[in-house]
C-alpha cells in the first residue's frame, strides 16, 4: 500500500481515502498496524477539528440528536464525522452506528461522514482505533467530530480522553429523582443535554434539567470551565429545538478555553494518557508472539496441575522473556 | 523476614502468623513483593477450603448474612475467613469490612478470621492480592473461605474466579420488576439468595424470589450445574431462617462438581487465569522502574507538545526496551 499517495489523499478530502485509512487502523494485522502508524505520522497536524464527545444510554434518542445536530452544522458550511465506540460490539457484533439508516439523512450529506464503531475487540481496542480515525479525520479537514458512546461502563471515560467538549445526554426523568447516572460520569460532563424536552414529556424534561443543574452546583468547581459550566440545558432532537442554543453553548466553551490555554493543555494531557496506553498495549502485545504464546501454554499447564504457583510462574516467565522470544 | 518461619506458623493456625502473611502479600513493595512470591511457593497446597464468593449491592444486608451465616458455621465446628474485594476502596479506603465492627460477633470467634479489603490500588490489584490472601487461608487449614464484593462493576467477576461457589445476595424488589441486575451477573450467579424475608417485606421477598427463578430458568444450561442450579431461595440474615438450608445448597452444590470432576476443572482454570493476569501485571511492572520511568516521561513529553505520534512514540519504545531498561 502505498502510504505517502493514503495521506495526500486524506489531506485532500477525498472519502474513499479517509475511510481506506479508517479501515487500516482499524485492522489488527501486524502489517497493517506498521502501515497504520507510518500513515498516522505521515499526516499533517495542523488543523484542529472540534471534537465533541457524546454519551447517552440507549433510548435517550442519541441517533436523532445526532442527525439533527449534524444537519444544523451542514447547513452553517460546516464538515461533519460522526465516530462510535460501542463498547459492546466485540460480543453483539455493535448495536450503535451498526446501521447508517439511523441517520439516513446525515449519511447522504457529502459533507457528512458516519463511521461505525470498530468491532471484534476489548474497548481498550476500540477505544485506541477510533482516537486514530478522529486523527485521520481531523487531517481530512472536518470541522466537527463527533464520538458517540453508549452510557454503559467505562466507554465514557474514553471517549471523554479524545474530546474537547464533553456532552452527557439524558432523557426526562419520570420521578423527581436523579436518574442513577454514576457521579463519575456526571463530573466528565461539560454540558448534560436532556433531550425529548417535546410534547407530554416537556414538564418532565424541565425538572430533569433542573435537577441536574442543581446537581452540577454541587460538584467541586474544575479550572478548565467558565463561569456558569458545567451546565445543564434541554433540547428536542425531534422537533429540532434548542440545538442552535447548545451549539453556541460548546462554541463558548470551546472559545474560552482555547483562550485562556485549557484547550491545548487538555489536548497534551490526552497525547500523553495515549501514548501510555499504547505503550502498555504494545507490552502486552509481546504475549501474542508465536514463541511466547507457546511458552505460555506450557507454565499455565503446570500452573492448571498446581505443579507452579501462577505468581511465581508469572514472574519467571517475564524476567526470561527476552527479543528472542517476543 | 523469615519466611519458611512464617509459613510454619500459617499451617500451624496461628492468627498472628496468618495475619503477618496477609499483610505481605497486599504490600506493593518489591522486596516484600519478592517475599510473598516465595511464601506462596512455600505454602502446602493439599488443603482446600470451600470458596464461596457473595456479592450484593450496599444495603442488602450484606455484613448481617455473613455474621449469621459465619456464627451457624463456626457453631457446626468449622473454621470460617471472611475475605473483602472492595473496588471502590483505592477512592474512599474502603466502604466493606473496613469496620470489624460490623460483624461483632464473628470477629470474636477463635474459629474466625476477618480480613477487610486490601486499599490503595486500582481492582486488579486489590483482587491479585485477595487471591493470594485465599491461598493463605486455606494452608492455614480454614474450611470456608467467604469472599465478599459490592455488587457494583466489575468485582462479582474477580471474586467469581477465585470462588468455587458464587452467591448473588439481593434484597426484596419493590414492585414485580427486576432489579436492574445485570444478566452478566445473574449468569455467574450459583445461587441467587433473597434476603430481609422477614416482617413487612416478607411478600416482597417471596415475589423477588420467584422472579428470579424465573429469570434463571431463562438462561442456558451450564455444564457445571446438578439440575435445579442454578437457584434462587429466601433467608432471613435478622431471623437467621433459611440458613442452614442456603449451607444445604451450597453442600450439594460442591459435592456434586467435586463428584463429576467440575470442581478441579473451574480451580484449574482459575489457576489459568490468574496466572495470565499475574503474567501481564509482571510486564506492565517493568515500567515502573526508574530508568524506564525516566525514559518514559521524556518521550511523553515530546508527544504532549506534538512532536511525536503517540502510537509511533510507543512502538519504538517498546521495541527498545530491554532489560537494561527494566
């Protein structure tokens, strides 16, 4: 392949390109992974998209936000890639951005990009591959990414270490009770959406908002917020309301954070949580050498029959393992 | 330390020695880390307590159980420890048997043994360590080995693999609903045991119990099951009813995997999988060595400020490291 003729293409829009370099990163073959980190360094860094991260469990109508959303900033001339991580798609095969038609008419948008969630790996996979396509697609010019997860475990923490601006989205409760989102999750958000603020559920949606904004007073205050964030807003992806306020919402926050130097702190803090799980990651990798993975059976068939105590073993193997077997 | 002295005393039953053990084993010091290898090596392996795991979420009445469950046990002549994985304990110190206060009774049992939760680490840690504190209570000749986990996150499946025996406590449902527990959960469950079925909430309790022998009905026969198992029955932790006949179950549990083979099996393949998780621990270790650490911070730093690839920085360095590094 050549990788040079990938980037140029990449860096010149073209789709087929960007979604050939998706496709690389995203294999496991150790081919493709030296083919993958030849194209990640061959790209230009300069331009910056906004990358906006986007958590909500299923039913809070994160399909429809996004599509709405996405058409409102295609309308404004912007360029939009809308990016997963589906934490869940190793074992059901993905049950988000599975299927384009849930936003068919972002996915018909020429200036709308829509890749699903990498499958057939653990989220630390995932997780690394689509932190690679948001750099794959920041070299294509988009102006937007936006990284979609599902609010099941620890998939938000990714996704909220690949983002600039972090959105919780949430549907009006029923009671007036919290709706057992963890703390940890609450304290990523910049922005907590409650989404359906529509018809009969409107009432509902305004005390959802309200109870989380009285929750967010709560929090200990972070420094990379302004006055008046994290924040707490309603929108209804369905009758498209609200969405230009929560636009200009991630824009002033984007805004006073690229001022007043979070935006780049936040984004080298981020390169270096990466690097350090791809270091960790390549570690591991030595496992999977045809001559380690061997070795391996072997001590774990002792380890099985009690002959060797799985600590003692484990340190053994790793003080032999050496070049010759990785 | 003396460490074959110590390994005496542990098989001789002595608390004290028992204790000291324990406490090697939860040190992250390497030189301690270093004893603890060996004192697991030389430790007698012929011993095998009945490891049950217990889970529940905070609430469900937990300490309660266990104290009434542990008194029923010491009272038939057997020798009980009680072991805490606690995930949250690295944040807060530690929300479960931080307290030997709660179990009052059992703790001043001759023929008990309460260890709370190993804190100050991330799970994989405190659950290697609570592996290991196992090992150790089994040489010093304990007949039940309880290891206790807040059912939140990934816990249950830690303690799940270093039981032989998983109960899934719950506490009486509400409505005629589930109580949110995740089919992963239930999956590992032997024996899902209703709790408080006693007073007002004793047709609640009946209902819970009969929803989830429903529930459980649903799901695939594993091989390691007599039949009627998985189950799920009501006791009384305050009453102290339906004690002696959760021990009857889980009796006729072990002894039916004991008969068909399955309970060496699950232990053979538990020994596996900590011997694999100890594996990857030991290579995650060689990063904290100083000369790697100092490596480590200086191309971390080269990525934060861009002037390197993340997952380029990492390959190389993972290819350079060698044992002058380590």
């Amino acid at each position: 392949m050549d990788i040079d003729k990938l980037a140029k293409g990449i860096v010149a829009g073209e789709r087929r390109a960007l979604a050939r370099g998706i496709t690389l990163v995203e294999s496991s073959r150790a081919d493709h992974r030296e083919q993958a980190t030849a194209l990640l360094a061959a790209l230009p860094k300069e331009h910056e998209a906004l990358r906006i991260g986007l958590s909500g469990t299923p039913g809070v109508g994160k399909s429809t936000l996004i599509e709405s959303f996405g058409m409102m900033l295609i309308g404004q001339g912007l360029r939009v890639a809308v990016l997963a991580i589906d934490p869940s798609s190793s074992r059901s095969g993905g049950s988000i951005l599975g299927d384009k038609t849930r936003m068919d008419l972002l996915a018909r948008e020429r200036a709308a990009f829509i890749r699903p969630s990498p499958s057939q790996t653990h989220l630390g996979g995932v997780a690394r591959r689509t932190r690679e396509a948001v750099t794959l697609c920041e070299a294509a010019g988009f102006d937007v990414v936006l990284i979609e997860t599902v609010g099941v475990g620890q998939s938000e923490t990714v996704v909220a270490e690949m983002s600039d601006v972090f959105l919780l989205l949430l549907a009006p409760a029923g009671g007036d009770e919290l709706q057992g989102v963890k703390r940890g999750i609450m304290e990523m958000a910049d922005i907590i959406v409650v989404n359906k603020a529509d018809g009969d559920l409107k009432p509902a949606a305004s005390r959802t908002c309200a109870d989380y904004a009285g929750a967010l007073r709560l929090l200990r205050k972070r420094l990379q917020d302004p006055d008046g964030f994290p924040k707490a807003m309603m929108v209804s992806a369905l009758e498209e309301n609200g969405l230009s306020e929560a636009w200009a919402e991630v824009q002033t926050l984007a805004g006073w954070r690229k001022d007043h130097g979070f935006w780049q702190r936040t984004r080298a803090a981020q390169a270096r949580y990466w690097f350090e799980q791809a270091v960790k990651h390549a570690l591991l990798a030595q496992l999977e050498a045809p001559k380690a993975k061997a070795a391996l059976a072997e001590l774990s068939d002792l380890v099985a029959q009690g002959l060797e105590d799985p600590t003692k073993a484990a340190l053994d193997f790793v003080a032999q393992l050496d070049r010759s077997l990785a």
